[in-house]
C-alpha cells in the first residue's frame, strides 16, 4: 500500500480508495464511491448513486432510483417508478402502473387495469374489473388476494365483434383462474353437495366487467350470479371445472356465448391454464393459440370419448352414463375417459376426442351452449341421447366426431339402459 493506510489496508491514498478512506476502505473519493461516502461506502456521488445516498446507497439520483429515493430505493423519478413512488417502490406514473397507483402497485390506469383499481387491482374499466369485495385465495400461482371492484362499469368499444369481445372476456376470466391456481381457496356451498369458490365469483366479475364496458345494452346470465335473458344474452360459466380446480387438477373452462333471439351466434370455451381459446362466430370453429387463430376439426384420432358423471340426471330412472364404463362393448371400442369439464366438448370440436355422453336439461346452459355451438360449427354430429334432435325427447347430449361414430355411441347408451 502506498501511504497513510491502516491495518487493512484502508486510508488515505491507499490502494483501496485514493483519499479520504474510513477504517473499511470508505470515504471521499474512494474506488466505492468518489466523495462523500458513509461507514458503508454510500453517500454523495457514490457508485451506488451519484448524490444524496442514504445508508444503504439509496438517495437522490442514485442508481436505483433517481431523484427523492426513500430508504429502500424507492421514491420519485426512481428506477422503480418515475414520481410519487412509496415505500414500496409503487405510485404515480411508476413501472406497474402509471397514476395513481396504490401500495401495491395497484390504482388508476396501472398495468393491471386501466382506470379506478382498488387495492388489489381490480375496479372499474380494468381487467379484473367486477362487483362486490370478497376473498379470492390465498397463495395461488400470481398471488391472491382480496377483490374490490364496482357494479358498473359504462361505455362501449366501438366497432369491436360480438366474438372479439366474448374472446377478451373469457381472457380477462382466465388471468384470475390462472392468478390463483394452486392457492387457498374460499369455498361457497350451493347445496347438494356443489360449490363455488372466490375465483368462481371474481372469473365471472371479470367477465361482466369486459361484457358490461363493450355491450351495456346486453343481458348477461351467470353461473353465479344469475340474470336474465333477452333479446341478446350473453351465458357465461366462468369456471367449468371447479371441483377439478379446488383439487389443483388442471383441467377447467372459461365459456362464454351470445344467444341472439334464441340463436347462438357466437361462442367461446377457453383452456386458461393451456392458454387456449376455442371460439367460433357460427361459421368454422377455431383455436387460438399465442395470439395465433388456426381451423379446427373433428377426427376420431386414438378414439377417445369423455363420458360426464356428474348430476343432475333427469334419465336417472333408466340411465346414467357410469354404467358404460362397465360395459366391455364400450371399453372394446373406445377408449372412456372422464375430465369433469365442458371443455371435452371443445377437445371434440378439435378432434382430441372422438365423442363426449352427458346427461342433462342443457338448452340456454352455461356451462353446455360454448361446447356445443363449438361441435355443431366444426362439423361433428350432435344429437340428444336417442339420437335425436339436441335439445328435444329425451335430452341430455352425444356429440361425436363422425356419423359412425355417432351412431356407435347411441347403441352404447341405449345398452346402457336409455328408454327410446
């Protein structure tokens, strides 16, 4: 060392630091920082931050944050956020959200929502946009946490698609359910043995909030929270699949249509934790994928039929579709598979299943009307359980892939007990 350095090689012109050094190597001018530095190596002009550096290399127009930095790094201008940072590196105009954000990162046009964001991100016009407060879930796969939202929320979008907005709706659906997937959840029981969760109310919110902005004139029926119908109404299950998805199995729906006068036009059933949309507006149906729309088809495939075991069964007396799973007619010529989801009916639409059985009143159904329109617009065929027309006679659904295919799944239902 050159002059004037102590035991450990600290002090003033000494290899550590030209001048100024403290008993650590700290000081003005030092290798740490050139002038002004604290016992730390922090202070006015440092490497850590160029001027008025707290102790923990935090200040004004330092590297973290630029100007009026608080004790952790954050504050106006910083790196975090431009202006009006907290404590925690949120507010006015910062990285997650440009004004008004809370101390959460949340508040008006942040990134989250655009405008009116409660303390958890959600309000009006935003994506989780919705109604009511409640617990949501606690530790999920983003976070969960408590929602606020609004009953309201005005306004339209111009020339957008009916399908364009049922898409963002169901997109806006699936940030929540994939936000909270894997978290504690709350639980609502509806009675005979089914339940709802707080993603079940916040995934219809959001979709509501994105229904309620685009189409204010429409009717909206939920699964949760009900409603009723119109000359437009939009049928909306906000989570098909919800035991699959208090279980943390990774199999549930987002489905969304618009019945117009008692005709589907447009529908849409969304994988949100596969990042898939099916939608069709009548004509074709399709995937997308990555921003990215391709043509799906039905095809028989690996012979694949789901079979849905879950109540109510209007057929009961003389059906229930487990007893095929015990007839070797059925094993010998498919494959049974059983996901406890509509979205099987999409799979069908795509040619990932040969066919799908329920039974069930399923005309105007929130959870059906997606899965079907879907079918019907790819080209499969779909029947009631006779083989009949869908909706009429015996009810409850076939939908299969091709006409053989169809035609095998009526004999297995009829062997299965169905009455003609």
């Amino acid at each position: 060392m050159r002059r004037g350095l102590g035991a450990a090689g600290f002090g003033r012109g000494g290899v550590w630091a030209r001048r100024g050094l403290g008993a650590t190597g700290f000081g003005r001018d030092g290798v740490w920082a050139r002038r002004g530095l604290g016992a730390t190596g922090f202070g006015r002009d440092g490497v850590w931050a160029r001027r008025g550096l707290g102790a923990t290399g935090f200040g004004r127009d330092g590297v973290w944050a630029r100007r009026g930095l608080g004790a952790t790094g954050f504050g106006r201008d910083g790196v975090w956020a431009r202006r009006g940072l907290g404590a925690t590196g949120f507010g006015r105009d910062g990285v997650w959200a440009r004004r008004g954000l809370g101390a959460t990162g949340f508040g008006r046009d942040g990134v989250w929502a655009r405008r009116g964001l409660g303390a958890a991100g959600f309000g009006r016009g935003g994506v989780w946009v919705g109604c009511g407060a409640f617990r949501v879930c606690v530790g999920g796969v983003g976070g969960c946490g408590t929602i606020w939202g609004v009953d309201e929320v005005g306004g339209t979008v111009g020339s957008e698609s009916d399908v364009a907005v049922a898409v963002r709706a169901v997109e806006a659906a699936g940030v929540v359910v994939r936000r909270c997937y894997g978290g504690v959840l709350e639980r609502f029981d509806k009675g005979g043995g089914d339940f709802a969760t707080g993603v079940d109310l916040a995934a219809e919110v959001a979709v509501r909030g994105v229904l309620r902005e685009a189409r204010p004139g429409d009717a909206i029926v939920g699964e949760e929270y009900g409603g009723g119908g119109g000359g437009r109404t939009w049928l909306v299950d906000p989570l098909c699949g919800t035991v699959n998805f208090a279980a943390r199995t990774p199999l549930v729906a987002v489905n969304v249509a618009l019945r117009v006068e008692g005709v589907v036009v447009v529908a849409v059933s969304a994988d949100p934790l596969a990042g898939e949309v099916f939608w069709t507006a009548g004509s074709g149906a399709f995937l997308r994928r990555g921003g990215v729309d391709e043509v799906v088809a039905p095809g028989v495939g690996d012979r694949l039929v789901d079979v849905n075991l879950d109540p109510p069964f209007p057929n009961g007396a003389s059906f229930r579709a487990a007893r095929m799973l015990l007839d070797d007619a059925f094993v010998g010529r498919f494959r049974p598979r059983v996901v406890s989801t509509s979205l099987a009916l999409a799979w069908v639409a795509a040619g990932r299943r040969a066919g799908y059985v329920t039974d069930g009143v399923l005309v105007d159904s929130v959870h059906f009307t997606s899965g079907i329109a879907l079918c019907q617009a790819a080209g499969c065929v779909v029947s009631n359980l006779a083989g009949q027309g869908v909706h009429t006679g015996r009810q409850g659904l076939i939908a299969a892939a091709d006409v053989q295919t169809h035609r095998e799944l009526v004999d297995l239902v009829r062997r299965a007990g169905l009455e003609g």
